[in-house]
C-alpha cells in the first residue's frame, strides 16, 4: 500500500513534493542513491 501510495504522490501538482515523493520512491525502488536526482543541481545537469 505505501508504494502505491508513493507513486501517487508523484503526480502531485507542488512540484517540491513532487520532488520529495520521487525520491522516496525511487529509493523504495532500490535505486542506487547517487542515481536518483535528488536536487534541482542534479536535475539540471541530467536534463542540460
């Protein structure tokens, strides 16, 4: 339930806990945690 919870959250339309809800889910996910785009510097340099 938690993880549909998560995924749910990612939609949410304040874009910092948008953000917040990414990250946990990724790392819920068993993402690697330099691989998760935690901060707006780390999504710059990804998208840029």
């Amino acid at each position: 339930m938690k993880f549909n919870n998560l995924i749910e959250n990612t939609f949410c339309p304040n874009f910092r806990e948008m953000l917040k809800s990414s990250v946990e889910l990724a790392k819920a996910a068993g993402v690697e945690e330099d691989s998760i785009l935690d901060s707006m510097n780390k999504i710059d340099d990804y998208f840029v």
